[in-house]
C-alpha cells in the first residue's frame, strides 16, 4: 500500500479554502484516490479537537494570545494523529489550514508575541 499525502491549503478566512479542497477531493475520488478532508484545528475525526476549537472561537472564554497559540497547536497536535493514521493507510489527507494560519494571525497579525523563537518552538513541538 503506498502511504498517503498531507496536502494543505492556506489563506485568509473567506478566500475559499474549504471551496478548494471539496473541488479537489472530488476530483481525486473521480480518479479512484482515498480522499478524507479535514478543517485545522477542529479535525471533525477528534472530539477534544473540536472541542479546543470550539473553546478559541467563544467570545465568553477570554482569551490572549499565548493562550490561543497553545491551545491551537494541542488541537493541531491531536489532528495530526488522526491525518497520520490516514496516510498509513493510503488516503491523501487535504487540509484547510496548517501552522502557517499560527504564525500569520498569532504571530505576524497580531505582533503582541514578540518572541518567533518560542512560538516556532511551540508548533515544533
């Protein structure tokens, strides 16, 4: 079995991401390819994921910076799993959104973490 791919598409909020990968898994499953999709950092196959999600999203949880970068990536970090598991077994995994989506609104947005070291050293991890 030939192992599977980690394809992401990255962009502003609204730029049709989702839009795109739907498009291309269609596509791909029309060719015979194992296709799942999945939405950074709320994998819809992890249930404290979307929970951790659903957490930086609610204006009642307040919420800084640091926080929001730790808590995206402990979400990021358990949909990892679940999209490597995938690739065992084949499937092109198509993800809107990665770290990338961490250092441009968190970091380069935003500006109030001014340490890139440590926050690079967080999605490292």
């Amino acid at each position: 079995m030939n192992k599977g791919y980690y394809i992401v598409i990255e962009g502003p909020q609204g730029v049709g991401k989702t839009t795109q990968i739907e498009y291309i898994a269609k596509e791909l499953q029309r060719y015979g390819y194992p296709v799942q999709l999945f939405r950074e950092p709320d994998s819809q196959s992890h249930l404290t994921a979307r929970a951790i999600r659903r957490i930086t999203q609610d204006p009642n949880y307040s919420l800084n910076t640091r926080a929001e970068v730790l808590l995206y990536n402990a979400a990021r970090a358990l949909s990892l799993e679940v999209i490597q598991k995938a690739r065992g077994r084949g499937v092109i995994c198509l993800v809107d959104r990665n770290y990338l989506t961490t250092l441009a609104i968190q970091y380069y947005g935003r500006g109030d973490v001014p340490d890139y070291e440590t926050i690079n050293s967080i999605i490292s991890f």
